[in-house]
C-alpha cells in the first residue's frame, strides 16, 4: 500500500472512542489489518482512529498525489455510529470495528473526493477498533463493548488526512 485518505474527528470523537475502549478494558490494541505490507505496529502508533476512504498502491502514488492536489475539504459534517460489529480479517485475524452510518454532509463530501480522484471511495464505512490474531480477546471486548450501550452517537468529521503507509509511515498532508 502507498497511501491512505482517511477521515479525521473532532477531539471530542476521539475521546468518546478512547473512552470506550478503555471501559472495555482494551489494553495494547492494534487497528491496522494485517497483510498490508506495512510496519502495523508503526502504523498504529502513529494513526489515529479513523474511517478510510481511499487508498492506493506505491505504484499509483504519482497519479492520487496529483490528483490530491486540487482537493478542497469543504466543512465538518457528521456520522453516525451505530453498533459495535465483529469480521473475519487477513491471517485469521478477527476485526472489531464501529458501525459508520454517513449524514447527508458526508455524503456530499463523498462525492467531492469521488469526483476530485475519478474513482469510488470505500464502501465499508467503519472505524477499526482493533484487528488481533486472539479471537478470545477481541470476543471479550466486543461483549462488553455492546453492553455499554452508548449506540447510536454522532462523530463530527473535522477533515481529512492523508498518510505515507510504507516505510516511513507519516501523515503527509492535511486537509481542513
């Protein structure tokens, strides 16, 4: 992988996302997926929680880089957060990760990323908690994630940014 375009939150996003899995009892958690041909400890370390919306090969970078350029984020919008979900990942890995509902702002700045770049942007909206070869692990925050009952809230999307994934990983660009 060469880069990704992911959605940035509000600090309070963040907070509401750190919370939660500190009351669930998450200790050194990674949320990067295996099989991505990048440093995942590094990674992590270095991204915050986020919902992806377009990435692309070291062999594309000329071309998205470029195209990035003429991207504009145009304001906040929001998303809704509907539940906490389990999925069978890479290397028998298993994914828990938050379900993205998308508000019509959001949907609008999908639009202008499709348009800026020429091609669809993710399907899977979600917001990766944590990837790990330990299912029992992942199962027991899962568990007591859903039993906070903190779903639906609202995450407000603040911008975008834009990370170098392979060595070294960065974030390069932001976009506000």
């Amino acid at each position: 992988m060469g880069h990704t375009l992911v959605c940035a939150f509000s600090k309070d996003g963040y907070q509401m996302i750190e919370t939660m899995l500190e009351k669930a009892g998450a200790k050194s958690l990674c949320k990067i997926p295996y099989g991505r041909d990048c440093q995942r400890e590094e990674a992590d370390r270095i991204m915050k929680h986020h919902i992806t919306m377009f990435h692309w090969a070291k062999k594309d970078d000329e071309k998205y880089l470029s195209l990035l350029n003429a991207y504009r984020f145009e304001r906040p919008c929001t998303a809704t957060v509907s539940a906490v979900s389990l999925k069978r990942a890479e290397e028998n890995s298993l994914m828990l990760y938050l379900n993205v509902n998308p508000s019509e702002g959001f949907e609008e700045m999908r639009k202008n990323l499709e348009q800026t770049l020429g091609s669809k942007t993710s399907p899977f909206l979600h917001i990766t908690l944590a990837i790990s070869k330990d299912h029992q692990e992942i199962q027991m925050l899962y568990d007591r994630i859903s039993a906070m009952k903190v779903f639906p809230f609202t995450l407000e999307i603040t911008g975008m940014d834009l990370y170098h994934i392979w060595k070294p990983v960065k974030l390069i660009r932001q976009y506000r």
